[in-house]
C-alpha cells in the first residue's frame, strides 16, 4: 500500500500465538475494499501484513455478511459452534 492508500483498522482478533487477524476498511486505486488479512510481528515487534488474507470491494459487503451468518448456522448445525451460555 502506497503512502496515499489509507486503512482503517475496524477489529483484529488472534490467530494463535504469532499471528493476527486484522479487518479494515482501506482506499486502494481510489476505491473502498474490505481487507481481511493475517499479520505477524516483524524483528522489530511491529504488526505487518501478510500474504494471507483477502480483500473486496466494499459492494460485495452483504454478500460477505449472508456467507458469515450461513457459516455459523452451519457450525451450529454440526454442534461446533459453542453458544453463549456453554
């Protein structure tokens, strides 16, 4: 990403114990896309991206939530969601 490109870091939660997911909002090319995209800590203890992840146009947004929530009914379905009160 270029000193122009922008990312606003909306959450990021822990992979395991070197890595974490970090979801952004972030100008590439002039255009919104939704980046989701592992980090590790580099030499210096700094978070940098990595090659793993993905990024959309924010467009593709609803599509992206439909697939999250079928996901996790999903899980449920297979008893490998745990909810709130277990």
């Amino acid at each position: 990403m270029s000193d122009g490109d922008r990312a606003q870091v909306v959450a990021k939660f822990e992979k395991n114990s070197r890595e974490e997911i970090w979801v952004s909002l972030d100008d590439f090319r002039g255009r919104k896309i939704i980046n989701i995209r592992v980090h590790y800590k580099g030499e210096t203890g700094e978070w940098l991206p990595g090659k793993q992840g993905i990024a959309m146009s924010v467009e593709r947004y609803r599509d992206l939530a439909q697939a999250i929530l079928q996901l996790g009914e999903r899980l449920q379905h297979d008893g490998l969601l745990r909810t709130a009160d277990r």
